[in-house]
C-alpha cells in the first residue's frame, strides 16, 4: 500500500510520483463507486443480498488492501449478525475470535450506531480494525469489518470517505435490485390475478352466448312451428273440402290453387331456413353489382302506406361479384323492405356501392379475409334503433314497432356469411339506419384492358 505522506524534504520528483499515486487512488475509487452505482446489469439477472455483499467486500479490497476482512448481513427482523463473506477465506478462524472481542467491548454496536466508519485497535493490540456500516437512509443493511497491521502505512488520503461511499452506493444498489424483484413477483400475482379474472368473464360472456342461442333456438323453433301450422291447416282443411267437392262431382281448380299457394309459401320458409343456417350458394354466377341490385328491387313491394324515395348511387359496368342471384337477391330486398317499414312517413333510401381493400390493421374489424370486396350500403333517414335493437336485428323472429321480418333479415345473415361476406349495421334512434354489406370483388373491369 503505497504512503501518500510527504515530507518537506522530499524532491520535486518524488512529490510528482506522490500526486500521481494519490490520483490513481482516487481514479480507483471513483470507478468502484460508479460501479455500484450501475446496478442495472444486476436485472436480468440479480444476485442474492449475500451474493451482492460479498461482491461489495471484493471491490472494497480493490480499493484498500486489508490483512483480511469480512461482511456480515443484518437480518431486518431480528437485527442479528449473519457472516456473509471472509477475506481471504482460509483466515475465518482467526476473524470470528476478533470479531467476538470485538462485540464484547462494544465496539460494534457502537459501529452500528454510526453513520461513518469507526477505526478502533483490536483487542491483542495487533491491528487497527475498521468498521463501517452499509446503510441506506433509512437501513442498516450490513457491516463491512477490515483488519490492517498496526504496523503497516498509514491510509491513503481520503480511504475512509471513498469506503463511505462504496458502502453507501453498494447499499443503494441492493435495495433497488431487492425492490425490483418484490415489484416482478407483484406484477406476476397481479397478473395471474388479471388472467383469472379475464378467464372467469370469458366463461360468463360464453355462458350469456349459450343463454342467447338457446333464446335464438326457442324464439326460432316457435316461428317455424307456428307458420308451419298455419300452413298444414291451410292443407287439411282443402283436403277435407276437395273430399266434399269430389262427392258432390264438383271442379276442384280452386282448391288445388290455394294448396299451391300454401306450399310455395312453406317452400319459401324451408329456404329461408336454409339461408339461415348457411345451407350453399346453389347457382354462384358472376354478376355486375348494379345488375344484382336492379333485379333485387323488381319485387320490392308496394305499399301506399309508405312515401319513399328511392336513389342510387351505383358504378355503371365495373364491380362484378360472384353470387346465387336468388339467395342475394331475397337478401338484398329483405335489407330494403326493412328500411321502407322505419320510415314513418316519408322519407328516403340511398343505396350505394364502392371498392374497399381489407387488410389484418382495417378498422372496424370484422370476420373478412385480407382482399378487395365490394361494399353495398343502404342508408335510410328513419327511426334508428337502439343498440339493444341493432345488436339483435339477425336473430330469428325478433320483432319491434317497425321491424319484424321473420325469417328474412336472419336469412340475410345467412346468404351473406356463406358467400364469404360480412353485414354490419349502424343505426342510432331519430338518426337512420345504414347497412353495410361486403362481398368478395371477383372483376374490377375497370382494370381490365
């Protein structure tokens, strides 16, 4: 250990090596302070406190060379004294019996109760010992304890104050690495806490799913049973009369229109089931959108009841999509008849179409693959709905005041998911309803040629 004293008859030379050694000194301290002030190396992978302590007793030897040394740990519940570390490791023996003097002549409790390092003899005269804390503010985390010859050179200036700040920054260091992981463990129970909770609402969004489709099922089943029975007693009741009329030798034209017309209605209704539950695109042909739409419109019925102006805003030759024309056309005019019975009185109907590209990041999201589609909307300046109204407008038989298609608006839902399409609805009460609905581009014939 090299004695920074100067005597007045020192050299000029030998003042020079002094300044420089006492710089090397204090260039050593700094880098092991800032050393321990970059603790950040320690969050991928943290050590243990005795781990870090006895890394902080290593760098501290680096600093000041001490016969030998030892670190002990102060357990915060019970304040006892927990060797971490002695330096050089085979010299334990002769540390723990000056450690014990030491305690018993109240040396270090003393110690403990200071905020600096305390330098005191041992009690066989052989050595100066200095102890020193390792605290934070508000902590004593540990005690650092070094032994030197009473007959080696003196310290180098300032060795008590870099050791202060070594233990201080090392005490830092390993309080923050400690609370780091207290905060990791907290993160990862609240976490799994999160997870749970999202588990356990899955399961009850499942559960109201489950609830809904069994209402879907029943609301459905009741339809159907009740237009099915009106129908078979439309049946049995001509058959029952065309028995009378062949008895009495009459002409039974008529009864056979009326079983016609009952049939081709549950014929219609057996289709629509079908649409429903997604049952294939019988005859997909390619058809430009306009014509789709003009055909769709031919039997829109008419009603003196309702004054509406119908406009559209339609490409002319250059969106062509593929399609049962049948299926999307009963779609298309279940779509409008719905937007003719929101208006109250008069009012008008825009039916519009245009290009979109969707993509993984579009917004709104919904259940389309990444491509180009062609987007028919029909906008209606009517009633609205309310959201509870537009979340249920496709389930089977769900009527209010002015909607109340059946089967038809849960068939359109149908035809258009089985063409590999989507329906969306916006519609808010006193604002107007707006249909969307997407099917796949399979022409763009402006790009042709």
């Amino acid at each position: 250990m090299a004695d920074t004293t100067v005597s007045r008859k020192d050299s000029p030379v030998q003042l020079l090596r002094s300044a420089e050694a006492k710089n090397r000194f204090i260039l050593n301290v700094m880098e092991q302070v800032l050393a321990f002030g970059d603790f950040q190396k320690q969050v991928d992978h943290p050590l243990e406190p005795h781990d870090f302590m006895q890394l902080a007793a290593e760098r501290i030897n680096d600093v000041i060379r001490f016969d030998f040394s030892a670190m002990y740990f102060v357990d915060q519940q019970t304040s006892a004294l927990e060797r971490v570390c002695c330096i050089p490791n085979e010299l334990d023996h002769r540390l723990e019996a000056q450690f014990e003097a030491l305690i018993q002549n109240g040396y270090v409790a003393w110690a403990l109760r200071e905020k600096r390092g305390i330098m005191v003899y041992s009690p066989d005269k052989r050595y100066r010992v200095l102890l020193h804390v390792m605290a934070t503010y508000a902590r004593i985390r540990g005690l650092f304890i070094g032994f030197i010859p009473v007959n080696a050179k003196r310290l180098p200036d300032g060795s008590l104050q870099a050791l202060s700040l070594v233990l201080r920054n090392a005490a830092n260091a390993l309080e923050s690495i400690e609370y780091l992981a207290m905060f990791q463990r907290h993160n990862a129970e609240l976490q799994l806490k999160v997870d749970q909770k999202v588990c356990e609402l899955r399961r009850h969004d499942q559960q109201l799913l489950n609830a809904r489709k069994m209402d879907a099922i029943v609301t459905l089943a009741g339809g159907v049973a009740h237009q099915y029975n009106n129908a078979l007693a439309v049946l049995v009741g001509n058959l029952d009369l065309m028995r009378f009329e062949i008895a009495q030798g009459k002409d039974l034209t008529s009864s056979f229109e009326r079983i016609e017309a009952v049939s081709q209605k549950m014929q219609e209704l057996t289709y629509k089931l079908l649409s429903y539950a997604r049952g294939g695109k019988y005859k997909p042909e390619t058809v430009l959108v306009e014509t789709l739409v003009e055909n769709a419109l031919k039997g829109l019925p008419q009603s003196n009841e309702n004054h509406y102006r119908l406009e559209m805003a339609l490409p002319s030759n250059r969106y062509s999509v593929k399609v049962d024309m049948t299926q999307m056309q009963l779609a298309l005019a279940a779509i409008v008849t719905n937007a003719v019975e929101a208006l109250e009185k008069e009012g008008r109907i825009l039916i519009s179409a245009e290009r979109v590209s969707i993509d993984e990041s579009s917004e709104p999201r919904m259940d389309l693959a990444p491509g180009d589609y062609v987007v028919l909307q029909i906008t209606d300046d009517g009633k609205g709905m309310d959201e509870e109204t537009r979340q249920r407008i496709f389930d089977p038989y769900f009527t209010t005041k002015f909607t109340g298609r059946g089967l038809s608006m849960a068939a359109t839902y149908g035809i258009v998911k089985n063409h590999r399409g989507e329906i969306a609805v916006q519609s808010e009460p006193g604002k107007g309803t707006t249909v969307k609905v997407y099917l796949p581009l399979v022409i763009d014939l402006t790009k042709i040629g």
